[in-house]
C-alpha cells in the first residue's frame, strides 16, 4: 500500500515525539487521569497494557484485536452510584461528573470477550469480581486470560470505587510509561 508506515517505525515516532513532548512525571500525571468515551481507543490502551503484563511474565503472545473483544466497564457505564457505593458515600465530583470521574477513566476498563461481557452485565463489584474469578461453562477464565484482571482481582477483593480507579490508573500509567 503506497505511504503506509510500519507499525514499528510508527510506534518509535510516537515514542520520540512523547519525550520531545511530555517529560516522563507529565506523561504519568497526563495518563493517570485520562479519560476515554471511544471504546476502540479504550481496547487499543488495555490490549497494549495487557501485552506488557503478560511479556513480564513470559508470555509473549498478544492479545488479539477482534471484534469479539469488547471494553468492559467494571463500574457500568449505567451504574446507580448509590447502589455501587451507599447513598451517603458517593464523592461529590463523581456525582458531579461519573463519565470524567469514573466511568471512562482507563482504571476502570477491562477486556472481555462480548458473551462473557453481556454475561457480567451491570453487575455490582463483588458479583463482577467473582464471575472474572471463575471458570465458565466454555472454560475461560477472565483472570487467566487477562493480566490487568488478574491484578484487578488481586488488588481489590472488596471493592471497586473512584479511589481504586485511581489506583489501579496510577499503576497502569506506570506500565504506559513503559510502552510510551
């Protein structure tokens, strides 16, 4: 195809244009808060963050872009923010502003395949975490097949707020830095 690039050529441009751009404590203040209402873009940062984990643990397959592969949204993207937290408890700038504040917040993003996607639906934190702890009746076990997780579910056993967003975030701008 006449002026396409290489994807490896591309990848160094935007890696040169980064350091010229953003120094690398901008970069993870920049990631760390990032937002996206573009699911393509959303499946494009987890698949690319999902490959670092697994390459660190000595898998080197990557995880395949498909159509299948749909962006799920630990809190739901039409969550009731007094179900998900109490009534009392719910952060003012997250009542403010769900979308910029939680919901689109890459932290708060995980790959699944659309059937076990549309299976784990709206369902609240624990009920979400157990599904991607066990193994369906097809034998997929979200946690084994997706690092990013596996470190979800390791890290947050009880519960999935705007704070641990935020944490899980900080850790996947550490890893950005990493690609970027």
């Amino acid at each position: 195809m006449t002026g396409s690039v290489p994807l490896a050529d591309l990848m160094k441009d935007v890696e040169a244009e980064k350091r010229s751009i953003a120094s690398d404590t901008e970069f993870l203040e920049c990631f760390a808060h990032y937002a996206t209402g573009n699911d393509a873009v959303g499946r494009f940062y987890m698949r690319r963050l999902d490959d670092l984990l697994r390459n660190d643990r000595g898998d080197g397959h990557k995880t395949a872009a498909s159509d299948k592969l749909t962006l799920e949204h630990i809190v739901p993207q039409t969550v009731d923010l007094d179900d998900w937290y109490a009534p009392d408890l719910v952060p003012d700038e997250v009542r403010d502003d769900p979308k910029e504040t939680l919901i689109n917040r890459l932290g708060n993003m995980a790959l699944l395949s659309l059937e076990h996607n549309a299976a784990v639906g709206n369902a609240l934190y624990p009920e979400k975490r157990a599904f991607y702890m066990d193994r369906q009746k097809d034998g997929y076990c979200p946690m084994e097949w997706f690092d990013l997780i596996r470190t979800l579910v390791d890290k947050h056993p009880d519960k999935f707020r705007k704070d641990e967003v935020d944490e899980r975030q900080r850790f996947m701008a550490t890893l950005a830095l990493r690609i970027w």
